[in-house]
C-alpha cells in the first residue's frame, strides 16, 4: 500500500482505532473518508482537517450499501483504498438458550458489513492503481474470548475471507489484516480505561509504522499480539483459552 497520495475510506472512524488510523493517513497526506453511524463521533474526527471528509453509514444496513457506494464513487472517484474496521463487540453467555438478537446483530456488522461493501466497492477498486483493502480482525481470531463467542468467531471469519480475497484479487489489489490485540477503546465497558489492555496511542504507534513498511506486511500483527496469532502453532491455543476464560 502506498503511505501517501491514496484516498482512503475508513469504516467505524467516529471513535478508536478507525479514528486515529485516519488522522494518522491524513497527517500522512492522503485523502481519508471516515465512516460510521455517529455524525457527532465523524464530525470530530474530520474537525480542522481539509482533506478528511465524513458520510453516515450503517453497515448492518444491507439496503443502503449500494447507495452509500455510489455516493463514494461519485464524491470520490479517485478512492482507491477499503479499510472494513467499524466493529461491535458484545458479551454473550452462550451456555444456555438465550434471545440470538445480539449474536445475529455482531455478524451483521463485523462480518457481513465487511463482505457487503467490499462487493460493492470491488470492481471499483479494481479499476484503480495502488488498489489496497485493510480488514481489521483481532486476535481473537485466532483464540477466541469464551464471553465473546459470535464476536470471535466473525473475526475468524474475517480472517479467512481476507485470506481469501488476497489469492483471488493477486496482482490486482493488496490485500492487508490487521490484527489487534486488545487496545484500550469504548470497544467494550471499561475497556479504555482498564490495564490490561494496549493503550490506544502505542498501538497506532507501532501497527501503523508496520503499515509504512515496504512492502506493506499482508498482516499487521504488533508484539503483544503474536502470542495470540501463532497460539496454534506454538500448542498454545488450549492454554491461552483457559487464561481468557478466567478474565
Ligand atoms: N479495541 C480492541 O481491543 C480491539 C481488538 C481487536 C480488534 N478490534 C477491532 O477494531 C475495530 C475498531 O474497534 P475499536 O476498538 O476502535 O472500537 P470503537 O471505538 O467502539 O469503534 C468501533 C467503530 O465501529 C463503528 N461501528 C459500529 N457499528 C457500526 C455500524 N453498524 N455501521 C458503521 N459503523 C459502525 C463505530 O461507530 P458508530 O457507533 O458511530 O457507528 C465506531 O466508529 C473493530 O472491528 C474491532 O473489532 C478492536
């Protein structure tokens, strides 16, 4: 992926991670449009910023997807980068019948949202130079959080339609993963003010000096997060899942 020059549209930019990713490609000299529900959130991201612009999207919203391409393709017909980060990410207990409402909500945005817009966004990308799509998963995918199940397992779904998109769209887009591990966001309750997770600045710090490597790594994997990625091949998966159950 290039570092400068690209437009680049971020889903879920009104708060964390997809936030900072985009002052930071905009302080970088690209183009950016965040996306996200929150107009309040958009707004202050783009605030003071020439160049990084803002349009509502619900991306469980499957009838308006189209629409809101068009509408990218048109305003922006120079886009040439898919950042698929907006996110949820709700506890479920699933040791027990329970209403699917939040399970069915969580693969809706996390794993059709990205499947969604990537189609309708494909054949434009495909027609541009320096074409590049960036699928944010999580460690999770690879050793999922017992409280979290539906939310862990559209993450490894994720990663494997990345997987996937990468071999078929080879030559003609990039594509990228990248995998947090847990950062210090509103992701979850009092998840961006608890230790135990990554404060926020030091992983946009360290992934996204990942992302200015040439070339771009296929995926973005920062230290605290390799245990989790490779916990299969390392015999770690049962352990790390223990540990996790135990949170
Ligand atoms: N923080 C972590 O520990 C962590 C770890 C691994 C992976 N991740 C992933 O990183 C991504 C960003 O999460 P974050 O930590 O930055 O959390 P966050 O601050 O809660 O951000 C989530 C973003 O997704 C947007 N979003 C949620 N539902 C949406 C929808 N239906 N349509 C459009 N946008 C939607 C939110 O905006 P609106 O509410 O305004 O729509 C918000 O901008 C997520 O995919 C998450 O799974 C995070």
């Amino acid at each position: 992926m290039k570092n400068t020059g690209n437009t680049i549209l971020v889903t879920g930019g009104s708060s964390g991670i997809g936030r900072e990713y985009a002052k930071r490609w905009h302080d970088a000299g690209n183009t950016v449009i965040v996306a996200a529900r929150s107009e309040d959130g958009l707004r202050e991201t783009a605030e003071g910023r020439e160049n990084l612009h803002w349009l509502e999207l619900d991306v469980a919203d499957e009838a308006s997807i189209d629409q809101f391409a068009q509408t990218v393709r048109e305003r922006f017909p120079d886009v040439n980068v898919l950042v698929n980060n907006a996110g949820i990410m709700p506890f479920e207990n699933i040791s027990g019948s329970r209403d699917l409402s939040d399970a069915e909500k969580v693969v809706a945005i996390n794993l059709l949202g990205p499947i969604r817009l990537t189609n309708a966004l494909i054949d434009h990308l495909k027609s541009k130079d320096d074409a590049a799509i960036v699928n944010v998963s999580s460690g999770l995918a690879f050793v999922p959080l017992p409280k979290a199940p539906t939310y862990s397992a559209t993450k490894a779904a994720l990663h494997s339609y990345t997987m996937t998109l990468r071999k078929v769209l080879e030559g003609k887009v990039e594509v990228i993963e990248i995998v947090p591990p847990g950062v210090q966001t509103d992701l979850t309750p009092g998840q961006a003010n608890n230790d135990q997770y990554m404060p926020l600045d030091d992983f946009i710090d360290e992934s996204f000096g990942l992302l200015q490597q040439t070339p771009t790594p296929r995926e973005v994997c920062v230290e605290q997060v390799k245990a989790f990625r490779h916990a299969e091949e390392n015999g770690k998966t049962a352990e790390l899942i223990d540990m996790l159950a135990d949170r």
